[in-house]
C-alpha cells in the first residue's frame, strides 16, 4: 500500500500511538487529519505538525461521526486511509457498585462502536477509492483478557473478532483491512492508573518502534501489523492460555488494595 500519496484520517491522534503516526507519516509525505476530543491537544498537535487538517471529534457519539464524515470528505474528497485509533482503557473492580449502569461500557462505545461506527459511515466512500485502507487497532489483550481492565479486553477481543470479519467481507473490493496489535506501550493511556506501569517490562514496546513495525507492515499489505512480541503473546495464549491470564491478575490485587486506600484518603 503506498502511504506517501494517501491521505489519512487518524482518529486519537494527539497523543500516544496516533501523535507518533502523525510524525512517522509526515516524514513519508502523507496528506494527515486528525481528530480527537480535546480541543487544546488537537492544536497543540497542529503546532508540532503544521501540515495537518485537525477536526474536534468523539468517536462515542454518532452524530459526530456523521458530522465528521460530510466534512473530512467534503474537505479531503481524496481521503482514502482510514485509522480507527481512538481507545481508552480503565482499570475496574466489577463489585465497586459506585460505576453508574451508563459508564460500564465506556470502552465498548469508543473503542468498539466508535471502530464499527466510523467503518460504516465511511466504507461507502472508500470503496469508490482506487486503493484504500481501513487500520483498525486492537490490542495484544485481545488474546488475553486482563482482568483489571475488564471491558477494555472486551472492546479489543471485539474490535479483533469484528476486524477479521471485515477483512473477509470486503475481499475482492480496493478496500484492505489492517490490524494493529499493539503490546503494552507507555502512553498516556494510563496517565489516570492508581497502579504504576512497568516501562522495562519484557511485555512492553516503546511507541517510535511499535509504529515503524505498523508502517511497514501497511507498506508490505500484511494484514496484521504487530511485533514478534504479540506473535509470541499470541502462541502462548493457544498452547498455555491460563498462564498469561493469571499473570495479569496479579494486577488487579494490587489495584484493588490501592483503590481501596485512594478511596479512603479522599473521604
Ligand atoms: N498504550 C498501550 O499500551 C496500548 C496497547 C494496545 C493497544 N493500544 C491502543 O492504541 C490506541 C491508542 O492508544 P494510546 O496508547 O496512544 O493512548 P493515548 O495516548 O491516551 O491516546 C488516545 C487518543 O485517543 C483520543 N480519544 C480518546 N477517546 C476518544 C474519543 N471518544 N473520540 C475521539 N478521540 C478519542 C485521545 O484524545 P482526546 O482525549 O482528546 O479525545 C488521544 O488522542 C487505543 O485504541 C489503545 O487501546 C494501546
């Protein structure tokens, strides 16, 4: 897939994976629209970058969406790449009753609906492209839920199973369907964690070499664009599934014991 005369639309490109996307992709010449909720990040982004198009958006919301479709393509009638990046991820402790009913399925309204959501506002226009991309990004805990995080693994596993249904379904148009599968990155991702993340954690991968890794692979039409790291997490989870798992949960006793002192200084 050639990137260099693409143009792409990155949702959540102000931080973390997306922001290094931006800078990876503009040293290759890609026309780059961004989008994201925070205003002061967005142009922020737009100083470092000043060759992008930055649109104010939330992936949760559907008129959004909507909004955001007549505009890009109005706009970009070339835009032919299209990266569902935008996630969030919550540490949670299912029996803490203090989580309204609404809330709970924060992670499945951005991470997931919002991926199915812009795909199918955007798939028409797509497909009339002579080449075009849809990157949807998933998560190495797609293979292993980690239960401190319970509705971020349902999101991925979702955002996965829902990513390779897709690809199927639309072999045989222009259209290739990609998916990002990131191992533990320090982002901003877990700027709110009551728990520390471990940088040098044999389980994590610095961003800069995560997105060469995506980039080439997009350039290589591989349909799944991960490190050797995940290929292992991957392996692993067929032959000893338990292991990782319980590995992760490990995490969540810690979580519990300082989200129950945090909880109590703040009464
Ligand atoms: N970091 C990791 O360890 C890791 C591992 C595997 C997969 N991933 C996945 O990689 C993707 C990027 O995460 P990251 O680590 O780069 O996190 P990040 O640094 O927190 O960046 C997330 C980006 O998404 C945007 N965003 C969040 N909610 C949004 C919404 N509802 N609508 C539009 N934009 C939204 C944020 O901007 P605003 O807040 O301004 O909206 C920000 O630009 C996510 O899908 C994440 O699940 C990350």
């Amino acid at each position: 897939m050639d990137l260099q005369h693409s143009t792409v639309l990155i949702t959540g490109g102000s931080s973390g994976i997306g922001l290094e996307m931006v800078r990876q992709l503009t040293q290759i010449g890609a026309n780059i629209i961004i989008t994201g909720r925070d205003p002061d990040k967005l142009k922020e982004t737009k100083k470092q970058f000043p060759a992008i198009h930055i649109f104010q958006n939330d992936v949760s919301n559907s008129q959004n969406i909507a909004e955001l479709y007549a505009d890009a393509t109005r706009q970009f009638p070339e835009l032919n790449i299209l990266i569902n990046n935008a996630g969030e991820m919550r540490l949670l402790d299912l029996q803490d009753t203090s989580n309204s009913l609404e809330n709970m399925t924060r992670e499945i309204d951005i991470n997931l609906s919002g991926t199915i959501q812009m795909v199918h506002q955007f798939l028409p226009h797509l497909i009339k492209q002579h080449s075009a991309a849809i990157v949807n990004v998933s998560s190495g805990i797609a293979f292993m839920p980690f239960s401190v995080a319970p509705v971020y693994s349902a999101s991925k596993a979702g955002v996965r199973a829902y990513t390779q249904a897709l690809r199927l379904q639309l072999k045989g148009t222009n259209v290739k369907v990609f998916e990002m599968i990131p191992p533990g990155i320090k982002t901003n991702l877990q700027k709110d964690w009551v728990i520390s993340t471990d940088t040098k954690s044999s389980m994590t991968m610095e961003v800069d070499k995560m997105v060469e890794v995506t980039i080439k692979g997009i350039q290589q039409d591989r349909p799944e664009l991960k490190p050797f790291l995940i290929t292992v997490i991957k392996w692993l989870s067929r032959i000893t599934p338990g292991t990782l798992i319980n590995f992760g949960h490990q995490q969540f006793e810690k979580f519990k014991q300082l989200n129950v002192q945090s909880n109590r200084s703040a009464k």
